[in-house]
C-alpha cells in the first residue's frame, strides 16, 4: 500500500558539495564588499556629476537670458535715438 522508501542516512565522513549557483548570482561571481564600496563610491561621483551639469546649464541658461535682455534693451534704445535723431 505504501511504497515509501526510508531516506538513507549521509555518513559524517562524506562530503556533501552541491554545484549548483547560489540564486542571484551571474556566472558563478560574487561581489567582495570592497569591489561593492567602489561601485557605490562610483554610482555616487557619477550622480554628483550630473546634478553638477545640470546646475551649469541652469546657471549658463540664465547668464544668456540675462544677456539677451540687456541686448534687446540696448536695441531698443539704439532705435528710439535713431528715430529721434531722424525727425
């Protein structure tokens, strides 16, 4: 009626080795905590400097606005005298 076989026992002097990959890892490769540290130190110098360009392009943005107001101020002046300077 039951064919259950009892499981064998596994000698303490028998080594027992699984060459199976542990879940997560890719070719059998760990990460050592130093190699993880640089890549965080990296990922962080690497956002650094993007928010570092970003603040240079908002920063550069404004410098030309800036100087595109001035320019269509002196413009307008330069126009205004002209225009005086015809009548």
């Amino acid at each position: 009626m039951n064919d259950l076989q009892p499981a064998t026992a596994v000698s303490t002097q028998q080594s027992v080795t699984d060459t199976r990959r542990p879940a997560g890892t890719t070719e059998g490769t760990t990460m050592l905590i130093h190699e993880a540290l640089a890549r965080s130190r990296r990922q962080e110098a690497e956002e650094q400097a993007r928010r570092h360009r970003l603040v240079r392009s908002v920063a550069a943005g404004r410098r030309w606005a800036k100087l595109a107001r001035y320019a269509e101020q002196r413009a307008r002046r330069s126009a205004e005298r002209a225009r005086a300077a015809a009548c």
